[in-house]
C-alpha cells in the first residue's frame, strides 16, 4: 500500500515508454491499477488511442472498454471522440464500450445516446439505437424517451432498433411498452409491425386501451 504512489509513477512513464511492448504492458495493467488510484491516466489512455502503432492502439481500446463501465465520466470524452471517428474499427469498439457502460451505468448510457440520436449522420444514429435495448429496463423516464424519438426517426434502421425495446419493456414496464407501441401501430415497415403485434400478445388483454389497438389493428 505505501508503494501505489510510485507503482503509478512507473505505470505513467510505461504509457509513455519509447517501446510499443512497454505501452502495451503498461496498458493491460491500467483498468486493475486504475481502481487504486486513476489520477492522470484517461489523459495518457486518450493519447495510447492515438498511438503511431497498430497494436498498441489496439491495445488502447481493449483497455478503454474495461475502463468506461468503471470510470465513466473520466472516458466520457474519449468516447465522444471515438465513436464520431472516421476510422471503423475505432468507431465499433467505442460503441462496444458505450454498451458495456451503459449496460452498469444507464444513466451514462443515456447522456451519450441523447446526444447522438440528434445526429445528422445515419450510422451514429444506427448504431446508437441498437444500445437502447441495454438501457430500456433501467433508463427510466430519460431512457423512454429516447426510445420514443428514436421510433420517430426518419432513418428505418433507427426505428426498428427502437422497436426491438418492446419485449423488454413490456416485461418490466408494460405501461410504457403499451405507450410504444399505440405510438408506433400504424408503422409500415414489416419488422416494426411484427415488433408490435409480438408485443401486443403479452400485454394485458384487460386493458381497454390495449383492446382498441387489436380491434384497430383487425380493422386496418
């Protein structure tokens, strides 16, 4: 215990070595060191990330999906950043990570994916859709939300990923599963439809509101 201060001098000159073999040994020991003391290092793993070489930036991102569902506001920005980057393997492992916290953290899941279902760019939006079904059981109000703009989007990809939410919700929630799906019956995409017909068979045929969407539904 009296050496954690100098072991984490150390670990900080090791993500800095002029070694690749140092920076990434130095790497796959930060998320266990990290929980002893975690000052300065999301700066050198944000740097590690950037690296000039291949596997330690591989290296870099393995560390950061085990660190973010621990440290999530110290990775917020570096999230941000990477899954805006141009560079698709970056993108894809820092959605990983955006999952794995979301799935420990879903408030931290929420604030990310609130920013990026605003997003002009389909893929953010795609991607981002596909993490609601983490956050859809614990996200609350917040993570509702997210769920019915998301069903609003003009992208259908996004629409389906948030109609994949239904079965889910209607397990723990079905109240807010029964808002979803009135609010989503009269989607033209099969895969939607199919979403909320499966949902609708579990919801609770007792509901008069549930009633009309069936009757509804036969009529159409």
């Amino acid at each position: 215990e009296s050496d954690i201060d100098k072991a984490h001098n150390i670990l900080l000159e090791a993500l800095d070595d002029d070694y690749p073999d140092v920076r990434i040994a130095a790497l796959k020991s930060m998320p266990s060191f990290s929980l002893r003391k975690s000052n300065s290092i999301f700066q050198f793993l944000s740097d590690r990330i950037l690296d000039d070489n291949d596997a330690v930036r591989e290296a870099s991102r393995e560390c950061l999906k085990l660190l973010s569902p621990i440290f999530p506001s110290g990775c917020e920005e570096i999230l941000r950043r990477e899954m805006r980057s141009t560079i698709v393997k970056n993108r894809s492992d820092a959605f990983e990570a955006l999952r794995l916290t979301a799935k420990r953290w879903p408030e931290a899941g929420c604030l990310h994916l609130d920013e990026l279902i605003r997003e002009e760019d389909n893929d953010l939006r795609r991607r981002g859709s596909k993490i609601l079904k983490t956050i859809a059981a614990k996200g609350g109000a917040t993570g509702w939300d997210l769920i019915s703009w998301s069903l609003q989007d003009e992208d259908v990809q996004v629409r389906r990923n948030a109609s994949q939410t239904f079965s889910r919700l209607v397990t723990v929630e079905p109240r807010i599963a029964t808002i979803l799906v009135e609010a989503a019956i009269e989607e033209d995409d099969p895969v939607i439809r199919k979403a909320v017909i499966r949902t609708l068979k579990r919801l609770d045929m007792q509901n008069p509101r549930v009633t009309r969407m069936i009757i509804d539904g036969a009529r159409s």
